[in-house]
C-alpha cells in the first residue's frame, strides 16, 4: 500500500528539478499524475511511467495551458485529488541598487508573473476539481528565500514570500473544502531554474554555479547538499491523508538554516 494509493495529482512543472522528483515519489506511493511541463523534451522523458502519467506541453503562466492540463488529468485518470506546483525563475541574488531603473518594472513583472501568478492560476483552474473530492489538498514550492534574506535578491525574496502569502490565504478561504499547505526547500543540486530574462540572465541555471555543493554544505548546520529527491517525501506527506489535520503549514527542508544565530 501507498501513501497516495487511489489519488489523483496535477504537477506543475514537473519535468526536472524537485517536480520531477515529486512526480517519481507520487507514482511509486500510487498516484496517477498529470503534469504540466512547458519542456517538449522533458515532458518525453515523463512518458516513461508509462499509463501511470498524463503529459501536457504548455506555459502554466497561461490559463488556457493550465486549463488544459486539467481537463487532460481528468479525462485520463478520473478526478483530481492534489495539486503541486514547481514554476520558479531566479534572481541570482541581484541587489536593487544594481537592478537598472528601466528594467525594473519589466523584471518585476516577469519574476511575479511566474513565480507568484502562475501558482494562482493553476490553483483556480484546478479549484473546480478539487472541490468536488474531500480531502483535496494543493501543495505550493515556497524556499526557503520565503523566510531569510540573502537567499536570492530583492526580486526572488519577495515573489517568496508573496507565495508564503498565498499558502496561508488561500487556506483561510478553502478550509474546509481543500488543505492548501507548502514546501520550503533549501538551496538544492541539480535544479533547473533559469535567470530572469529581463536581467539578461536567461542563460544561467542554478545547477551550473560553480562550487555550488561546497557552498551548500557549508551554509546548512546539517552540512547537507540536498538534492530534489531529499524533498519529494514532504510533498508525498502532504498530499496524502496522513496530513488530513494540517492546512496553512510550510515544512522546512533546508537543512536547518532556521536554526543558525
């Protein structure tokens, strides 16, 4: 038996980094999945689970794409039960004072956009669903940038926070029809997140800084380089029945980084 036997999830993003890992933690607990996954290539590499998995190619800052993916989940697996969310682009760490004047709105808008709007706009599409299966739940990505300066710039550490926001508003208003809870992971290996394009930095990943495991290890207390699948079994617990008293919590998983004075 499972953790998510019988369950139904939607993954945003779900083509590499953590989303991938989430997405190979709810099939092997038995869930069948739809993702959303805006990478043609990645999205092939999904099909490898085979009928357990529903792949929809689109942009999940669209609500037409997110509707899509919905309505594709639905049809090929019968409901919808979770919603867990993975869209993020980095800051890589810019400070205001060297953000220029006129790229600021445009690099506000874009990081927003897709870190903030693109959660509310799976969240309402899939909403509908949702409401109709008790102990639906929604899962958002939040960081650990949603609780500590320094963990990207100005940018990323608000768009955090503001999806910290929506985590426990969006549990004010759905309880007791849907659990809305979130993830903060830590700096991780081997994640996907791209620059902001409007900082000209569209051409840098994460997982790509050098000496990023060493930098990791030393910023944590538990001395950890996590990588996605360290972070897939918070999500398998949220989403799952045995988490059916939690709604409006983020669960750390960073290392400890709270924990340092």
């Amino acid at each position: 038996m499972g953790w998510l036997d019988g369950r139904v999830a939607l993954v945003v993003g779900g083509g590499g980094g953590i989303g991938r890992a989430v997405v190979d933690a709810f099939v092997a607990e038995g869930a069948r999945v739809g993702v959303l996954e805006i990478d043609p290539d990645r999205a092939g590499q999904l099909r490898a689970h085979g009928d357990r998995v529903c792949v929809v190619v689109g942009d999940a800052t669209r609500w037409e794409d997110n509707v899509r993916a919905v309505a594709a989940t639905v049809e090929a697996f019968g409901g919808l039960h979770v919603l867990a969310t993975f869209v993020g682009v980095f800051d890589f760490y810019t400070r205001l004072e060297d953000i220029p004047a006129e790229r600021l709105p445009e690099a506000c808008e874009e990081i927003f956009h897709v870190n903030v709007a693109s959660y509310l706009l799976s969240a309402k599409a899939a909403l509908p669903e949702l409401l109709q299966r008790p102990g639906s739940s929604m899962v958002f990505t939040v960081s650990t940038s949603g609780f500590y300066p320094g963990r990207g710039g100005v940018l990323y550490v608000a768009s955090k926070f503001a999806v910290r926001g929506l985590v426990v508003q969006l549990a004010h208003e759905l309880a007791p029809r849907v659990r809305v809870n979130g993830v903060a992971p830590g700096g991780t290996l081997g994640t996907s997140m791209r620059g902001l394009r409007a900082l000209g930095l569209s051409h840098r990943r994460l997982a790509d800084q050098p000496g990023r495991e060493e930098e990791l290890r030393s910023r944590t207390p538990l001395r950890v380089a996590l990588r996605p699948e360290d972070h897939a079994a918070a999500y398998v617990y949220l989403a799952s029945d045995r988490s059916r008293g939690v709604t409006g919590t983020i669960l750390h998983s960073d290392g400890g980084i709270g924990v340092r004075g």
